[in-house]
C-alpha cells in the first residue's frame, strides 16, 4: 500500500485551522473593540483613530462570523460525506477551488451566479 493521505483529512485540516483562525481574530476583534475608546486619557486624534479602528474590527468581525458559518457547514459536510459537492447544482467542486477555499458552498458557476446576485449565500453576512 503506497502511503497516501486522504484529500478530505487535508480538507478537513484546513478547515479547522481557518475555524481556530476566525475564533482567535474574532474574539480578539471584540476585545479590540470593547477596549478602543474606553481611555478618557486619549487625545483628539487617538480617538478618531480608535473610532476608526472600532468600525475596520466590527466589519471584521462580521465578516468573520458568516465564514465561521461557512467552514462550520463544511465540516459537516465532511462528517456526512457530501463535501466537494455544490450545494446548488450538486456538480463536484474542483480540487484546485477546495484546495484554496475548503469552505466554499458553491461550484464557481454557481459563485458567479452569487456575484450576480442571482443566487443567495447559505449563510447571512450578518
Ligand atoms: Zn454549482
């Protein structure tokens, strides 16, 4: 037996790895968050800064929260066995588009189709 690794626990691998990822930016996205503005001590310019910087996390942290969702979905996927498949036109994904976004729903036609606004994310940006 040649020694091979399965694709999935590659997948599988990354997925977790991009969950850990988004935990640890978004927990700290919102203790950034909690502690921007908070100092009575800072100058003008200092909170303009952390006004700013409170916005750039909590955009962050939204956008984190629906990829959260999306890899969550992807390893279920994995758990069922169905993973790689679209979940719009069921066509398998391309190893070289799970290589790069292993939580991806979607076939790029089917993507392209979101792009368009053709078609709607299983998850909610929000
Ligand atoms: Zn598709």
């Amino acid at each position: 037996m040649p020694k091979t690794v399965s694709p999935h626990s590659v997948y599988e691998k990354k997925l977790r790895q991009q969950q850990d990822l988004l935990l640890r930016s978004m927990k700290s996205a919102v203790e950034q968050g909690r502690d921007a503005g908070m100092d009575d001590t800072q100058d003008v310019a200092d909170q303009a800064v952390a006004s700013y910087q409170k916005e750039f996390l909590f955009s962050q942290g939204t956008n984190g929260h629906a990829q959260m969702q999306l890899v969550r979905q992807a390893l279920e996927r994995l758990r069922e066995g169905s993973f790689g498949e679209c979940q719009n036109c069921g066509e398998t994904i391309g190893a070289k588009r799970l290589e790069a976004l292993p939580w991806t729903p979607f076939c790029i036609a089917c993507q392209e189709k979101v792009e368009r606004g053709e078609l709607e994310m299983p998850v909610r940006a929000a």
